[in-house]
C-alpha cells in the first residue's frame, strides 16, 4: 500500500525524473559494486580494473573482464523494474532517465532516451584517438571465470581498444551531464532507484531536485547516503515495488 500523497503527486507530475544504479539491475542477475558479499568491488580491485592507471599496467587484464561483465550482461534479461519505468513513461507527460548503469537493460526493455552517466559497456573506443570502436553484437564467449584478453586494436590509429565506461579519476560525460542537469531542475518528482548514492558527481543529482523543489522518492531495500534527504523511502527491491508503483497510478488516473 503506498501513500496516498505519494500517488497524487506522481499522479500530478508533468515531469518525473528517475535516477537508476546498479539494484535496478540486480533482478537481472548483474552484480552491483558494493553488496556485502557479491559486489564487485567486493571480489575485484577497483583500482586495477577501473581506472586509466590500472588499464595501462595491465590491457588484457582489465579488457578481459570488462568482455566478461559484457557477456553477462547481453546473457541476462531486463526485469519487472526496468518494464515498469517504461509503463511509468508511458503515464506521465515526461520522464527523463538518467542512469549509472554501464548495461542496455533500459534500452532493451523500451526506454528512450536513456542518459547514460557512466558511459556504456557497449560502446569501447580507442584508449589513443578516442573513435569508437564498433563492437560484434554477438554474445563473446568467454569462460564462466573470465581470463585475460589483449584489447583489440584501433583501425586509425592502431591505437589499444579500452572500454566505453567511466573510470575513477575520470569525467562525466559533458552532455550527458549537462542533459541531467536540465532534467533534475525542471522535474516535479525525481526517483531515485537502486543506487548507494555514494559516487560523484551523479550522487549530487537527486540532492539538486530536492534543492529545486522536486519530490525525492527513494527505492532500496537498504539505507543509504540518501535516506535524510528523500521525502519517500520505500524500502524493497525495485522489482517489486516500481511494478506496484506504475499499478496504483494506472488504477487511480
Ligand atoms: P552500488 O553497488 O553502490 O549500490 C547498489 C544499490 O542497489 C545498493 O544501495 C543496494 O542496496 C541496492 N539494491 C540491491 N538490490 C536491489 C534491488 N533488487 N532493488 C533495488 N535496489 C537494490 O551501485 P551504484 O550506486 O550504482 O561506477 O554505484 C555507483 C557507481 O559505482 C557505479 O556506476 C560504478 C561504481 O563504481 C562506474 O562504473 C563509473
């Protein structure tokens, strides 16, 4: 049962605003970063495999596992949670879709638009000139434990292909933020889902919608840095409650 003030004001918004991190994805069977046991950052060494730094000491190390994580993720399938932001686009005036998330789970499951502030899995591009590299739709194989690859080379320059994701120690996408920046200021209700809230800049984003007035809801199952900020917490995981969400607006519109 969700609030009815909480309704009405989605109900009433001309513009929502969702901001998605890795828990949108979990039902898919995508890793997060920071779960106690199965994060990635958990298992891996961030600082080897996603910063410019540990690119260059070891290529195929960091290219190998980026081919593994994009096997797994063209493996899996988008879920309820991805589904009902789409239904949620379909009901309001404007929904802007600002994610973390380096998969195309929002995409496959049919939203447009996506804002993608961490770059993407899908789009490699020379570590060098920086052209993107066009990358085989199909399926790699790579072992269930992933291995070390050498990264291709760029057809221009021939210089080492690097993955189209956003290191530590690296920018946002200047567009791509600017895009977000708009969306956070002009939107009535931001929906925050799925995301510690602990990497900046993107972290700031649902601080600014509240700063303009928006209405924050947060979806988590655990707390987070954004628990003090939300107007909304709804504690569960996205897949069942954005479903429920996009339901109880339906019915009552
Ligand atoms: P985190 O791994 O930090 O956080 C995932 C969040 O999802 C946690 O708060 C979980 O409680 C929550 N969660 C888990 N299962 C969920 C479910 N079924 N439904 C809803 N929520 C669930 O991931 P992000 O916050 O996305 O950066 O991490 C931000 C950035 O840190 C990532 O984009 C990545 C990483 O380093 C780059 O790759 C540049």
């Amino acid at each position: 049962m969700f609030d009815p003030d909480l309704l009405n004001t989605l109900r009433k918004a001309r513009h929502i605003a969702v901001f998605t991190g890795a828990g949108v994805s979990a039902e898919s069977g995508i890793p997060t970063f920071r779960d106690a046991q199965l994060g990635l950052w958990k298992q891996f060494d961030a600082a080897r495999l996603a910063s410019p730094d540990g690119y260059l000491a070891d290529k195929a190390l960091v290219w190998g596992w980026y081919e593994w994580r994009r096997m797994k993720v063209l493996q899996a399938a988008p879920n309820p949670a991805h589904l009902a932001i789409v239904e949620l686009a379909d009901q309001t005036e404007k929904l802007t879709l600002i994610t973390q998330n380096v998969d195309d789970l929002h995409e496959r499951a049919g939203s447009i638009g996506v804002i993608h502030l961490h770059g993407s899995l899908h789009k490699p591009r020379c570590f060098a000139c920086a052209r993107p590299y066009l990358c085989s739709s199909d399926i790699p194989e790579e072992p269930a434990d992933g291995r070390r690859l050498e990264p291709p080379r760029c057809e221009h320059c021939n210089g080492r292909i690097r993955p189209g994701v956003v290191w530590f120690g690296e920018f946002v996408p200047e567009t791509e933020w600017q895009q977000a920046e708009i969306a956070v200021s002009t939107c009535d209700v931001l929906i925050s889902v799925g995301t510690t809230s602990l990497v900046w800049p993107a972290a700031q984003l649902p601080k600014d919608a509240a700063q303009n007035g928006a209405t924050v809801i947060q979806i988590n199952p655990d707390e987070t840095a954004l628990d003090r900020i939300a107007h909304y917490n709804l504690r569960g995981r996205a897949g069942d409650i954005l479903p429920g969400l996009a339901e109880a607006i339906r019915t009552v519109s």
